[in-house]
C-alpha cells in the first residue's frame, strides 16, 4: 500500500512538473506573429492628452493639451516599423510637432509591438518614471484601441525629452482621452 502511495506521489509531483515546465514554455515563448491580414498595411491609433507638466528648470506645472498617433506597418515579411508623433497649437495659433521612428526589434528602443490572436499590444517607455500601453482590437479591415499613459509606482514624475521641442520635460499627471483606430493599406509612411 506505501508503495502504491509512493508511486502515486511521484506521478502527481512528475505531472505538477510537467505542467510547469509546459506553462513555462508557453509564457517565455516569443509573441505570436502579426496576422496575415495585417502583412502590408499600416495602423494608426490616435487619442489626445491633457498634461499637467514643465520644463526642467521652471518653477510652475502647467496645464497642456498634446495630441498623440502611433502608427504601425507590417511588411510583407511581417516586420513593423513605428512612428510616434506627438502635436500640439502653439499660444499664436501654430501647429508644431515632431516624431519618433523605430523599426522592430531594434536593441533598446524601449518600444515593442507583438500579436496575439487578434489583439495588437504597443509597450513602450515614457521617459523615466513613465510607460504608455496601447492595446488595438483587430476586426477585419477595422480595429478600436485604447491608450493607457502614467507614471511607474512610487514615481514622483516622469522625467522625458519632448519629441517636439527637444524640452526636457517634468510630468506629473496625463490624462489619455479616447482613442481611434484605423486601418489602410500600403506604407504610412511612404506617403
């Protein structure tokens, strides 16, 4: 009967063990590629941001309004290239902006764009002290996104360089609004 007990013991410890080993795999296996529909095609997500930031050096905060768009192509070998690109009015009425490109799986960019199913997951750093989230829903030749902006835990601000001015920046709060998604074809930035 011990014996009997044993050998059970050991088949529930090798089972627990090859379980693990299995979600293991799973979770350290690298992101699923972009769906074939994709291949081709760009993506542009775009939201507005209301701030309450100052450049290094000032003495107050104040209130921005920035708009934001991240856009993605897929090639038709599957590898995406991104483009930040931030915007906002000046006080005389002026438009500036200014962007950031990157190309998938460049070595600390900071910024990452991987598939699963039909989700599209955008990470990337803000700064120090800061990350920014976009999650895109896929649907055929339409999609939906949503834009999630903040500081890392017990961080009193986030310290980046704005892409527009070259500013070193001071961030207390961003808040994202509502987020588009749409879906093309060809190079965005080709364009």
């Amino acid at each position: 009967m011990r014996a009997f007990a044993f050998i059970i013991a050991s088949m529930s410890l090798l089972s627990m063990s090859l379980l693990s080993m299995s979600l293991l795999t799973l979770l350290s296996a690298p992101a699923l590629a972009a769906p074939a529909q994709l291949y081709g095609k760009s993506v542009v997500i775009t939201w507005t941001e209301e701030r309450q930031q100052k450049i290094v050096g000032e003495e107050a905060m104040r209130n921005v309004g920035r708009s934001g768009e991240f856009s993605v192509y897929i090639s038709d070998q599957g590898r995406t290239f991104s483009r930040m690109r931030y915007s906002f009015a000046t006080n005389r009425g002026a438009s500036r902006s200014g962007n950031r490109d990157k190309v998938g799986g460049e070595g600390g960019s900071g910024r990452n764009v991987s598939f699963s199913g039909n989700t599209m997951n955008i990470s990337m750093r803000l700064g120090a002290g800061g990350a920014r989230s976009i999650v895109v829903n896929l649907a055929g030749d339409s999609c939906s996104a949503q834009v999630i902006a903040g500081k890392e835990q017990g961080a009193r601000q986030i310290r980046t360089r704005s892409i527009v001015t070259g500013n070193e920046l001071e961030i207390v709060s961003i808040k994202t609004g509502a987020a588009s998604c749409r879906i093309q074809s060809g190079n965005v930035f080709g364009n």
